[in-house]
C-alpha cells in the first residue's frame, strides 16, 4: 500500500502513481491512479508533550485566541488558548472527541467534522456548543470540509475527495471537476477557489462552472476577509502566500500581499489565515526537532508583520477565533 500524506483538516490522502494527462479547458490535470486509505480523525502512538513558555513573544495586546487539538488514540484533546500563545491553555469540551477541526466562519461559528456528519458550534464558556448538524448519507463517508464562496460549508468525500454541498439527506457534487482534493477558500466575489490535484488551481462559480487559473499553484487553502493563503507546493522548504482573494481581468488570481519562506533547516509545512483575513499562522519544523514553531502574522494591506512566536506539538491542529 502506498504512503499516504496529508489533506485539508489533517486528514490523510494517499500517494498516488500518475497517468495520462486530462486537460479541463486549458489546465492539465493528471489522471491519477490511488489505493484509498482511510482517512479518520488522525492518530498519535503517543501524547506529544506540551510546549512550556514561548520562546519569544510581541505582547499579546489586540492577538487573536486559538483552538488547538492534539490527536490522541480513540479522539483527541482540545484546548483554547491565550491570545496569540498556543502554550497557555484552557481545555475546552466538544460533543464528540472523535471530531477534527473544520474551518471558521466570519459569524464565529466553528466546524467539527466526522465521517458522518458536519456540526456548526459556537463557543460557549469552556464548551463548544452544536448550532446545526448536518449528517451525510449512508453511501458518503466524509474526510474534511472546507468554506465556499458564499459561506457554504463544502464536505471532501473520504474515499474520492469529491467536493460535496450537503443538504438535509443528500450530498450533491459541488462540482464536477474530477480530481479535486478536499481543498477551497471563498473568493471576495461569491466564487470558490478550488484546488485540484496535479497541484492547480482553479475556481467555482455559483453555477458550477470551473474556470482554471493558468500556472498558479496552492495547497492548504484558507481564506476569509477578502484574502486568501496558500502554500506553494513546488516550493522545496515551503512557502506561504498570502494573496487578495480576487481573479483579475487576465484570470489570474490577486496581488501576492504577503510570503513566509522556509528553508533547509526548517521547512514551513501549515498555514492557515483568520476567517476575518486579519490574521496568518503558520507552522515551521526543524530537521529532527521534538516541536514545532508557530509563527503569527497580522496581514496588512502590502506586508506580513511578525508578532508573536512560539512552540507548538508537531501534530497539533488548530483555527485562528474572531476577536
């Protein structure tokens, strides 16, 4: 069986041999042949040991708090922080451990998602409390979730990582895009920034039509406030971008706003911006290290300005709250 790898909610995608070329109207897109693994709320074989204090840290005035979750076996454990420090923690309650983080909407409202169903919460003191609950049919097994333009939460099929617009008792293809992989961002304009494997990038309209956006590429999509961030999967250390969440006149997607690099001796491997679009964390790891760095960002209009490091598990997941 193949090694697999990650996709959107840390959810795990196989490796996949590559065919002949698909071409959707101007963008090649590789036909991919894939052995499904199972990708359940991921496991740890052992409790990664919390990180003590920040190695440094801006004052933490004006940062936004986060929900950190750390996979343990059977679940996981969930934790609210202190503004901009992962390291200080309350835990918090959720209906159901076995969840994953999906992602946050401008509202406030935060989704968990099981293979079944897709639940919008609110946080309420030290709990995380259900709103909505959408369950999926028996034939659907779901492995993720993701936000459309218009504010729809989108499901990743498991076993085909199709995008999925759930209604009560039906899961109705978003797309018929082939070889989406579980990922979209909202764009400023109603429409949904979709990636496609192969490494592409492409967009939905209200219509379904996708339009492909010639030579751009984008992995671990998150968005919100009229921007959008990404990672550069031909980057070799890894590389964040943050980008106005436009499509300009010639097609291509908006001004790059902002960019975090890696390099050999700490590869940049997560991202993920605020709902609001005010807010970028993003996660390097070391060669050989037993933690991780969490870097935050406050997005400006022309720049990304460092205010706050500090460590953070390796296997740690975790969404940027509203003020």
């Amino acid at each position: 069986m193949p090694a697999a790898r990650r996709i959107a909610g840390g959810r795990l995608r196989p490796s996949c041999s590559v065919g002949p070329a698909l071409l959707l109207a101007g963008l090649g897109l590789s036909v991919v042949a894939c052995t499904a693994i199972w990708p359940g709320p991921a496991t740890a074989p052992a409790r990664t040991q919390r990180p003590a204090t920040p190695h440094s840290s801006i004052p933490a005035e004006g940062l936004p708090r986060l929900i950190v979750t750390l996979p343990d076996d059977g679940g996981a454990t969930w934790w609210l922080t202190a503004p901009g420090e992962p390291s200080r923690r309350t835990a918090i309650k959720v209906p159901d451990s076995r969840a994953w983080l999906g992602p946050v909407a401008v509202d406030g409202t935060i989704a968990l998602v099981t293979p079944t169903s897709i639940v919008r919460t609110v946080l309420d003191g030290d709990a995380l409390r259900p709103v909505t609950k959408t369950a999926v049919p028996e034939d659907r097994t779901i492995g993720g979730a993701c936000m459309a333009g218009d504010g729809r939460l989108i499901a990743a099929d498991a076993e085909t990582y199709e995008l999925l617009d759930l209604v009560p008792g039906e899961a109705r293809p978003f797309t018929d895009v082939p070889f989406t992989i579980g990922e979209c961002a909202p764009l400023a304009d109603g429409r949904t920034l979709v990636a496609v494997d192969g490494g592409g990038l492409l967009t939905i309209g209200a219509d379904g039509d996708a339009t492909p956006i010639p030579g751009a590429h984008g992995r671990r999509l998150s968005g919100g406030g009229g921007r959008v961030a990404m990672t550069d999967p031909t980057a070799t250390d890894g590389l964040a971008i943050v980008r106005q969440a436009t499509i300009t006149a010639t097609g291509e997607l908006g001004p790059e706003l902002g960019r975090v690099v890696g390099d050999p001796g700490r590869r940049l491997t997560r991202v993920q911006l605020s709902a609001d679009g005010q807010w970028l964390a993003v996660t390097l790891v070391g060669v050989g290290d037993a933690q991780a760095q969490m870097q935050f960002y406050r997005v400006g209009d022309d720049r990304l300005t460092l205010a706050a490091s500090s460590p953070i598990e390796l296997d740690a997941r975790l969404v940027i709250l509203p003020p």
